[in-house]
C-alpha cells in the first residue's frame, strides 16, 4: 500500500491509507518531522513542505533558507548547510515546536506571501528581509542575496518590490542594514562573485561598474555581453567561474571575445575567485590604475 502514498506522507494518511505501524516505520524511511515520513533522499523541497504543511497551524508559511529553495535561489554558503525546515507565525504561541522545523514569529502587518506548486511561503521580499538576522545583519550579504533573486532571466524579485517592503516594516532586527543594502543592490548579475567583486571596488572608493553591458559594434551588431564594466570609458572587468577554466569551448570563446573587444578599444581586466577572495587588494589596484589609464584616454571622469 506505500505507492498509495506520496512521498513524504504524514502518519494519519498512512494509517487511514491501511499501512501498518511497521510499514510506516520501515527502516528505509526516515522522519523529517514528527507525525511525517518519507524515504531518506528521495523527495523534493515541495513535496516535502506539502507533507509538513499538513501538520502545522494553518497561519505557519514556510520562509528562510525552505523559501529559498522553494524559489529556486541560490542559497548563501553561510547558510547552504541548513536543511531544517523554516517555518514563519504572526502570534508567539502559534510556533510549532517540533524536531526538525524551525518556527520562526513576525507580527509585521506588510509582510506578504506567495505560493509555489501549492506551497505558501514568504515572498521573495519577506524572505530577504526575514534572512537578515540569519546573515548576521551584513550588508554585503545581504546585497548579495537580493542580487541572486534577480538573476538574468531567473528573477524572483525587482529592487522596487525589496524597497516597498523594507520602507513598509518597522522595528524588526536587520531592517536598518537591509535599507543599507537597496543601494547596492543591482538586479540582471549572473553570480554572486560577481556581486563580491563590483562590492569590493565600490567599499574602496572607486564608481561603482555598470552589470551585464551589452557591448555594440559600429555596424550595430552584438560583440559582448560584459559582466561588469565602466562602459563610458570601455573598460571591462570578467569573472572566471571554474567553468571558464575547465570547458575548452567556454574558454576559447572568451579569449576570441576578449580579442575582439581589444580591437574596439576596450581595456579588459580578468578576475577570478581567488583574486577576489585572497587577493583583494590587489583586485583594488589593478582596477584603480586601469581606471584612470582609461580616464586619461577619455578625457572622461
């Protein structure tokens, strides 16, 4: 009788499905929480927020790093260990309080929410607001988390949405560093180096580089799409993932793109995980002196 059931199942579905006390505890299948099993490994963050959404007081959503996945943005690597399921009430005593689910409390009358495949969480606003304390209110954690819910064609949010939910909340930990961070903030980025990277030249005193710059030939055709650069004065700056060094075919077309912008005048800086992290103010000089190598070029500021 267990193809009868979804994977997670409650307990109560099971017995009401026929299945016997050792089925339901079979050793193949674990707890996520009490009154809630499913086969260790096998069963997506949906399914197993439906299965534990049947136990919680109905006012509970799911939010924190759960809402992230749910959502399908990265999770930040201070938080990527956490598979415990967050759940967020708006009343103390309505918090479950059970092995396994993180109950959270916010009484904030703006907080708003979303559902997805049926699933009721925080919207992606509220879970970046929410996600402040767990970050340990830094500002550049959090400017990359609401960089990552606007990623290139996989947005969950706008910045116009994260300000209206941070101008709406009061009195709640981590709001002043969020409205430190919508500044920063800059939707369209395709990685969070790449975020890590425009943050460390801007906290150094240097403009802060335009994201993604489509880059133009003189016939209109399209040359180069730039991670990030300070377009006004053609000078570009890459970030190499892995990727660029481990796929031949990614590597050679960034050397051909990187040739043809050259021969359009562009000065082209390449960085990498290491630079950023290790290196950084290293990363800040090579920067600075290109930038004002391209200042005197221009005549431009």
């Amino acid at each position: 009788m267990a193809d009868q059931l979804p994977a997670p199942f409650t307990t109560t579905a099971a017995l009401a499905a026929g299945l016997t006390h050792r089925q339901i505890y079979a050793s193949e299948l674990t707890t996520l929480t009490r009154g809630v099993r499913t086969v260790a490994g096998s069963s997506r963050i949906t399914d197993e927020c439906r299965a534990v959404a049947q136990i919680l007081p109905p006012a509970c959503v799911f939010t924190g790093v759960t809402a992230l996945r749910l959502l399908g943005t990265e999770v930040p690597w201070q938080l990527e260990k956490d598979d415990r399921i967050h759940v967020v009430a708006p009343r103390r005593g309505w918090r479950p309080q059970r092995l396994g689910v993180v109950a959270h409390f916010c009484a904030q009358r703006s907080l708003t929410t979303t559902e997805v495949d049926g699933v009721r969480l925080t919207s992606a606003a509220w879970t970046w607001l929410l996600l402040a304390s767990a970050l340990d209110v830094d500002v550049d954690a959090m400017v990359v988390l609401g960089d990552s819910m606007m990623r290139r064609g996989s947005a969950v949010e706008t910045p116009a949405e994260l300000e209206e939910a941070a101008r709406s909340t009061w009195k709640m930990k981590g709001i002043a560093t969020c409205r430190e961070a919508l500044p920063l903030v800059r939707p369209r980025t395709d990685s969070s180096m790449e975020t890590r990277l425009r943050l460390l030249l801007v906290h150094a005193g240097l403009p802060c580089p335009d994201v993604n710059v489509e880059v133009l030939g003189s016939d209109g055709a399209f040359l180069a799409l730039l991670d990030l650069a300070f377009a006004r004065l053609k000078l570009a700056l890459e970030y190499d993932g892995d990727l660029h060094r481990t796929d031949q075919g990614t590597w050679r077309s960034d050397v051909r793109r990187r040739e043809v912008l050259r021969d359009q005048g562009w000065e082209v800086l390449v960085f990498t995980a290491d630079d950023v992290l290790r290196r950084p103010d290293e990363v800040v000089r090579r920067v600075r002196r290109a930038y004002d190598r391209a200042c005197r070029r221009t005549g431009l500021r």
